[in-house]
C-alpha cells in the first residue's frame, strides 16, 4: 500500500510516541511496517536476548490486523514468564519476517525507515542489546533511574527508534585510546562522537596535503615562470661581446644531435631506414593498400620504440598515426586523448624542461613582454587580449617587470580568450589562469582585472571585449592560430575573420608568433613527408638536450607531438586542427588585413642572442627575416614572432 508523502513528511515520531491516547483499533498494513523493520536491523538474530514487553498482558502477542498498543505504554520491566513471553514473541517475529518476503512491494522499498510507526513488541526484542549498550556506557546521566521509553527525557533520550539509531551511531565510536592524547572521550563525558573527531582530524591533514600541494606548486610557478636569479641574462648588463652581435647566432654548447631516421639502438643490429619505410607505408595508405601498409608497418613496428632514440621515437607516433588511419579511428583517438585532464602541476613541470631544452618559450615571452613595456611606458591603464591564453605561463614575468616600473605599475587588464575545453566545463582551464594571475597581481601589488571566454575564436565580437578608449590595448596572440581552419575547409576563412576582428579593434599593438610548419597540404603524402620532417627535428632537439627515460620528456612527446602527429596523419576535413603555415605566409595574412609590421627591436634581440648563445646547445638558432624573429634548430627556422600596429 502506498503511502502519503505528505503525511509522511509531517510525521514528528515524537508526538507519536509521547501520544497517552492511541487511535482506536485498525487494520495494519503489516507488510509495510514489518518490512521496516526487518530492513533496518538485517544482521541481527532475535535469539539470545530477553525482549522487553508490554506492561498489559492483553497485548503481549501481536495478531495479523488486530490493534496495537501505544509505545508510550510500555516499559522495559520484566515479568516473570518472560521466558514464554520471549518465544511468543520470537514465533511472531519469524512469523512477519516470512509475512514480508510473502507480501513484500517493490515500491515500498522507496520509503525511509524512519518514517514508518515503531509499534510492535518485536522491536523492543531488537532493541533490548542497545539499551543495555547505553547504560553499561553510562552516556548521560538522564537515562540514571529512569526507564528508557517513558518520554521524560531530553532531546537525547525521547524514546523509540530515534534512540535506537543514535544508539547504533555510538556502538561504532573508536575507543577512548584510538582519540589523540589529552581529548576526553564522548562516550564517558556526553560530547560529540570521537569517530567523528577522526574525520575532522582526516578532513583537517587533507586539506593540509592539499595545502602543502598547492605551495608547492606555487614554488615551482615562482622557479619557472619568474626571473628571480640576481645574474638572469634579460636583467643584468650585456657584456661588450653581446652588444656587438648581430644578425644569426648560434648556441655556444658543444654537443649534437643524434642521426636522423636511424634505429641507432647497436652495432649488431641491422640498421632500418625508418624513414623510408614511413613514407612507403604512407603512400600505400594513401591509396588504401592495407596489404602492403600492414607488413610495412610491422617493419616499423619492430624497430621503433616510446623510449628509443629519435628516429625510433618518431618512427612509434607516426606509426601509430598511420595505424589510425587504416583503421579509420584517427578522429575517435584524437578526441579521446584530447579529453585527458592533464594536471597544472605536470604541464609546468614540462614547461620547465621545455625551457631548460630549448629557448623557444622563454625567448617568445621575453619578446612579447618586452615589445608590451615598450608600447605601454608612459600608460596608467593596459588592457592585453590574448587569443589562446592556456595556462597564462607568459605574464607573471610581465606582472614582476611591471612592479618595477618607474611610478608604479599601471592597471593591468586581461582578457583570456581560449578554445572550450571538451566536457561540462569548457572553460576550467582558463578560469583557474585568471585565479592564478590573481595572486601574482596581489604579490607584485598590480591592480588587475581578469576577464576569460571561452568559445571559438572566429564568433567573438568586438562588443565582446569590453574596450575603453582610455587604455592602451595590446593583442597578444602566440602560436595559437594554427589550430584554425583555412580556405581549404571553408570558403569564409576563420582566420581571416580574427585578423578582420583583431583589425577592428584598432590596438596599439599585435604581437604574433607562429609554428613555421609547412604541413598543411591537402594532399596526404605532400602532408605526411612534411610533418616526418618537422617533428624529427623536433625529436632531434630533445635527444640532444634531454634525457631519454625523463618522464616529463615522455610525457611531453606523447600529450604534444605525438598528439599533433596523429591529428596531421589520421584526420581530415574538419577533425584535423593541426594546419600551420609559414610566417611568409602569416606575413601576407597580416599585411591584407590592413597590419603594419613594426621593426625589431634591437635591444630586445641583443639579449634573445646572448641568452641562447650563453645557456643552450649551439645547434640553436635566433635570426631575423623581414621584421620577424626567427628561432630554430639545425638550420630548421620552427618558431618566428613579430610585432605589428594598425
């Protein structure tokens, strides 16, 4: 039988139990109660235990639909036939627990224990193990000299099924000697429950790791993001060398690069031209020949490796890549490894070996930074607009630079507009950014305002962005917009339409920086020679400047260049992001939107010189083409950033 939620939800158990009078004799819906209370104390036998009976003898048994007796009536004295009594009511016990299974309603499953009427003598057999629980524990002095059921207590002795469920709460409590040294015990003094101490106590040292964690973190942030050595090479003075220098330079270090397309993993073994055996499998692919593209990719399977040399490396993701494409799964994988959380923490730390391996990231901040200084020295307000914020590595260093700034920094404004991540919060990542840019501005005492988009760089507007004719606005962008369709997909380019947006803005300044790839071919094999080429200098520098088993490096191979590597391979049409293009190419974009390119600086490339010829390997390059800023590996121009005006 159904029953009202209404009156259900009104029930105060307490007014019923402490009811003199009870309703007048009615049919009880038996399976309804019963399984209550069946359900509520399920490990527990009634045998063993002398049960508490009802003060009236009339109604010591319990008949199917015959009335009850109110529990304010009954007490806990022992009469001396309790023995008959007891297994009277055992056989009623064992006989409702048989009338639940016969009669049991799945629907009344939904109803709380709690809410249905405690009236029946064979609980109080149940029961009996708590009260003597609570008097031998002596938990208050209320229950001294009084019986249990007689409704004269307090809020922590009312009687009936309440009791019972905080009498089951306290049989689980942790003994006195388990509670730290010098607490009193809930159990002797009427306090709260010490197994609930514990859990503070647990909750209290998690959210200290957490703490602990999280200073940890910001110490690594304040290491990596933040000039703090006292000879750091943008600071300090160039020497006379330094300022001489011009035009290309080259890194001073003395080691080199392992050969190119090579298993290199012994003597005895037989040497594979790994990159011959890609580009036959990736024509084979390209005309569906999945004959000739699976035995040559057990080739390459067998000779390339994770954690091999660079070659072996290479070979491994773009295998993988043409493994996905056969299979035609390339957009499915991408999107899945795409959706992995990779953790803040573990993106700086491979930052930090990004920097510490190559100067791309530290040399295209400094520039960035730089050339905004320049254009806002005499600004009280400075408002940046950055397309593809992340993690917003960039501007701490700026925030510092700012604090020392003759007169004080000016009000600081950043919009950071990103791509949305997948799942329920697409823009988590950037948000957290803001958080974090927060507490720098707070540090560095910048006033500061964050403002975070998330969503498709080509739909924003200019009404989006919140701009004041009073503040000098700067649009930073970083090697973002080659994750943009072009011309190729749609007839009205995105990136055309950002640079049409960023051009109506009319900022003082653009700062553009871009992937030099020339893998964005329509056609697969034009694609595929061209990404094997990029990625293996990239591979390359890390062999040369990185340990082969470093988990950040493997990390970074996998989540970054093995992922890009996939996407240029396995996808097409609109799944495939990867699409960068040279900066002649951006030069032409930039220059038809109405841009005009500003000259270097050549203080900033002084320093960009001297940073990579003093601190990194000598196969780096930095050089300038055409107003840009190039940098590269080996010959291999893979980054260039430049600055431009409307």
């Amino acid at each position: 039988m159904a029953m009202d939620h209404g009156s259900r939800n009104n029930l105060d158990f307490g007014d019923v139990f402490s009811t003199s009078n009870p309703p007048t004799a009615r049919m009880i819906n038996f399976s309804v109660q019963q399984q209550s209370q069946v359900q509520f104390f399920p490990s527990y036998e009634l045998h063993g235990h002398n049960p508490p009976v009802s003060s009236h003898p009339s109604s010591s048994r319990v008949m199917l639909g015959s009335s009850m007796p109110s529990p304010a009536s009954t007490t806990t004295t022992e009469l001396d036939n309790s023995d008959d009594l007891s297994e009277s009511v055992t056989d009623d016990a064992i006989l409702a627990y048989i009338n639940q299974f016969l009669l049991e309603d799945e629907d009344d499953e939904a109803f709380p224990v709690t809410r249905a009427p405690v009236e029946d003598s064979a609980l109080l057999a149940v029961e009996k193990p708590f009260v003597d629980i609570l008097k031998s524990a002596k938990t208050t002095q209320a229950y001294e000299g009084k019986t249990w059921m007689t409704g004269h207590y307090d809020i922590t002795g009312t009687g009936g099924l309440n009791d019972v469920v905080r009498s089951t709460q306290k049989s689980f409590q942790l003994p006195c000697e388990m509670v730290k040294d010098g607490s009193d015990c809930a159990a002797h003094k009427g306090r709260k429950n010490p197994h609930e101490d514990g859990l503070e106590t647990e909750e209290r040292k998690s959210k200290q790791s957490a703490l602990c964690e999280e200073e940890t973190v910001r110490e690594m942030f304040d290491k990596v993001l933040l000039c703090t050595d006292e000879n750091c090479e943008f600071r300090t003075p160039l020497p006379t060398d330094a300022q001489i220098s011009s035009g290309y330079v080259k890194g001073s270090g003395n080691r080199r690069g392992r050969r190119k397309g090579r298993s290199g993993a012994g003597q005895e073994e037989e040497a594979v031209d790994l990159t011959t055996l890609l580009i036959h499998c990736a024509q084979a692919a390209a005309i569906d020949d999945h004959r000739n593209s699976n035995e040559l990719l057990k080739q390459i399977r067998k000779h390339c490796s994770a954690t091999g040399d660079a070659g072996q490396r290479l070979a491994h993701y773009f295998a993988n890549g043409l493994e996905a494409r056969l299979a035609g799964t390339g957009s499915t994988i991408y999107r899945q490894i795409a959706a992995k959380r990779t953790s803040t923490g573990d993106i700086l730390k491979v930052f930090s070996l990004f920097a510490k391996a190559c100067p791309f990231m530290k040399i295209s901040h400094y520039f960035a930074n730089s050339t905004i200084l320049n254009a806002s020295k005499n600004a009280t307000s400075l408002h940046i607009i950055d397309y593809g914020i992340r993690y917003g590595f960039q501007y701490p260093v700026l925030m510092q630079r700012f604090s020392r700034r003759r007169g004080g920094p000016p009000s600081l404004r950043i919009t950071g507009i990103d791509f949305p991540q997948p799942g329920f919060r697409p823009a988590e990542r950037i948000e957290a950014t803001g958080r974090r840019l927060h507490e720098y501005a707070r540090m560095f005492n910048v006033p500061f305002e964050y403002h975070a988009i998330a969503g498709k760089w080509d739909t924003i507007r200019v009404e989006d962005l919140n701009i004041n004719s009073d503040e000098v606005l700067v649009v930073n962008c970083l090697y973002g917009m080659k994750n943009m369709m072009d011309e190729t997909v749609t007839d009205d380019s995105p990136r055309t339409r950002v640079l049409n947006t960023i051009r109506k803005l009319n900022p003082h300044l653009f700062v553009h920086g871009v992937v030099n790839g020339t893998y964005n071919a329509p056609f697969f094999v034009t694609r595929f020679k061209e990404a094997m080429f990029f990625y293996s200098s990239v591979f390359d520098m890390f062999e040369a400047n990185a340990s082969r088993m470093d988990e950040h490096r493997l990390l970074m191979e996998r989540e970054f260049s093995g992922r890009e590597a996939l996407n240029v391979i396995a996808c097409e049409g609109t799944e495939r992001i990867e699409r960068p293009e040279t900066y002649k190419q951006w030069q032409m974009r930039n220059l038809r939107a109405g841009f005009r390119p500003l000259p270097l600086n050549e203080e900033i490339m002084k320093r960009a010189r001297y940073k990579v010829s003093k601190s990194y390997h000598r196969d780096f390059l930095v050089d300038e083409d055409n107003k840009w800023m190039l940098q590269g590996w080996k010959g291999r121009v893979i980054f260039a950033t430049s600055a431009w005006t409307s």
